[in-house]
C-alpha cells in the first residue's frame, strides 16, 4: 500500500518584523548585514497571548480544510514542537481538545528543526500498521520566546509559525517512497537550550544567568551540514534508483539562505525548483519545512507525478529526508 500527503496547511503569525524592526530588538543587527548574510528580509513573532498550540491549531485547520478531512476523523495528532506550551501536558493533547479530535491519540516528538520529518515518518509507520488510519502531523515552534536578542547571529534568524499535514492512504505510484532519518549524538552541544530540564532545573540562578536562552554554535552547525546532509540525501536517493538530477523539487528546512546555496550546489540540486520561504519568515524551527512545503503547494508549483524531497535537519544533532511522488 501507499502512505502520503492528503493536504497541507500553515499559520503564520500577523506580526512581521523586519530587518528594520528588529533594530529595536538587537541594536547592533545592521539590516543590511543580516540580509547579506542570511538572505532574511523578515520574520513573523507570536502575539504575546499565542502559544505553540495556538499556532498549531491554525496550522491544522487549514490543513484539514486542504485534504477534504474533519477533526473527528483524525486518528493520530503528531506535534512536532521544542517550543511547546509547556513540559506537561504534551502540545499535542492541547490540539486534540482545541479541535476537537477527540478520538485521536496524541503525543509530541522533539527532534528539533528536524521533527517534521521524523513525524512524517512515524505517521508513515501508523497509516501501514493501519491502513484506514489518518494522521494529523503538525510542527509548530515559538522560537522568539527563547531567543537572547543580546546575540545577534543567532537571534536574527528566527521566526514563529506552524505548518501541518494530514497523512493517509493513497493511490499505488504515489507518496512516500522512501524515509531517512538520523542522529550525531556526539554533536549535541552545537544546539542547546541550557536549563528548564531535569540536569539544570528552573531557578532564580539559571534564569538570571540567561541559561534558558537558545544557543547555538553556527560555525558548527553550517560545518555540520556541509559534511553529513548532501551525503546522506544522495543515499537515500540512490537507494531507491534516483539520482540528483531526478528531483524536481527541493524543500529543505529553512536554516540561513547561504548554507541552504551551499547545499544545493553540494547535493547536485541546480536543476530542481528548490523551495524558499526564508526571506520573509526567517527559522521557524520544525515548523519551517512544512510552512514550505504548503506554499509550494497551495501556489500549484507542485505537479501530479513530480517527485519532491523533503529535507530537515537541526539539534541533537539530527537529520531527516523524505522522497515522496507528489499527487493530487
């Protein structure tokens, strides 16, 4: 049988906030210099009464709106979050209630800007386990809360947003051919929120120490994707009897626009339409693969038949691809 994409959806929050604007945030982030170095013009940021549910919750409507599909119908809710409302309950339950999918099991994964990816995979597994199921798999992240606006490398990339999929059956020929996911343990320290967590809890000391900002080592991380991600979206293609050329569309998640040039040109991309939403909403962490994916969707670049690689990648450090034959 044949698991796919039944439709696609996205939410980005109302509050764009330039290059320009983010001066008030981060005096020292010359416009010019942050679009010359990232190619991002702009981002969006949650309303200070949103949480990662809420933008979620915007993501699946609109999603299950696209794929002809009511919440009651769903079977699974799938979160993908490392921003989530809270350690406890899972974001996913929040979701379940909000929309009112009340005979779906529910649970989060983390895999950071690579969840989408590592949730479709699971939602994969689900659909063929059981056939007649629906999955609802949802990335959403409110990165603008946890960022330290002191750094300007880090704190210019990143935006706010929800994308989302409904996955089930269908025809022979079309969707997932084939999954990769994986994990550089031995990297864990390029991507990191410090404190909030069992090893170092919240506290008066870590809060004032900035301990529960989003660091990230981007020298490490851009040699990170130059080294293992080309490599590996060339095995999952040859594996399946494909080679570069064969793409026809290139979603990647939305990292910084000069790494995703060098990773194109390293993975033998230049003849595939390759999918950018960066300039205008930035990171949106796990959310901005899917955000991607729905744009091309819903603007009819994506044909009947044309064969589409998702690729997502992110802390931990882990790394996740997907080769789907696109249909409608």
């Amino acid at each position: 049988m044949a698991v796919g994409i039944l439709g696609t959806g996205s939410y980005l929050p109302e509050r764009v906030v330039t290059n320009v604007d983010l001066l008030a945030l981060v005096p020292d982030a010359d416009p010019e210099w942050v679009s010359r170095k990232t190619l991002i013009e702009a981002r969006r940021f949650a309303a200070p009464d949103q949480a990662a549910s809420d933008l979620a919750v915007r993501a699946a409507h609109s999603a299950l709106e696209r794929a002809g599909v009511t919440a009651a119908e769903i079977d699974y809710i799938i979160v993908s979050t490392s921003t989530g409302d809270s350690p406890q309950p899972p974001t996913s339950n929040l979701v379940q209630y909000a929309i009112g999918a009340t005979r779906a099991a529910c649970f989060d994964v983390n895999a950071v800007c690579a969840g989408f990816v590592y949730a479709l995979g699971v939602a994969n597994g689900l659909v063929r386990t059981s056939p007649d199921a629906l999955v609802l798999v949802i990335a959403a992240d409110i990165y603008s809360r946890i960022l330290d606006f002191g750094d300007r490398r880090t704190a210019v990339l990143f935006g706010d947003g929800a994308g989302a999929a409904v996955v089930g059956r269908v025809p022979e020929g079309y969707g997932i051919i084939d999954l990769d996911l994986a994990s550089r343990g031995d990297a864990n320290d390029l991507i990191h929120v410090k404190a909030g967590g069992s090893r170092l809890p919240a506290s008066a000391e870590t809060v004032a120490a900035g301990d529960h900002y989003f660091r990230m080592n981007g020298r490490g991380v851009r040699d990170f994707v130059a080294t293992s991600v080309p490599p590996a979206l060339d095995a999952l293609l040859r594996r399946n009897d494909f080679k570069a050329e064969d793409v026809d569309h290139f979603v990647p998640h939305q990292a910084n626009g000069i790494m995703l040039q060098e990773l194109v040109n390293a993975a033998g991309f230049q003849n595939a339409h390759t999918h950018l939403t960066l300039p205008w909403y930035g990171n949106v962490g796990s959310a901005s693969l899917p955000v991607t994916l729905d744009e091309a969707n819903r603007d009819g670049s994506l044909r009947d038949g044309e064969l589409v690689l998702l690729a997502g990648f992110g802390g931990g450090m882990s790394m996740g691809a997907a080769l789907v034959r696109w249909g409608h």
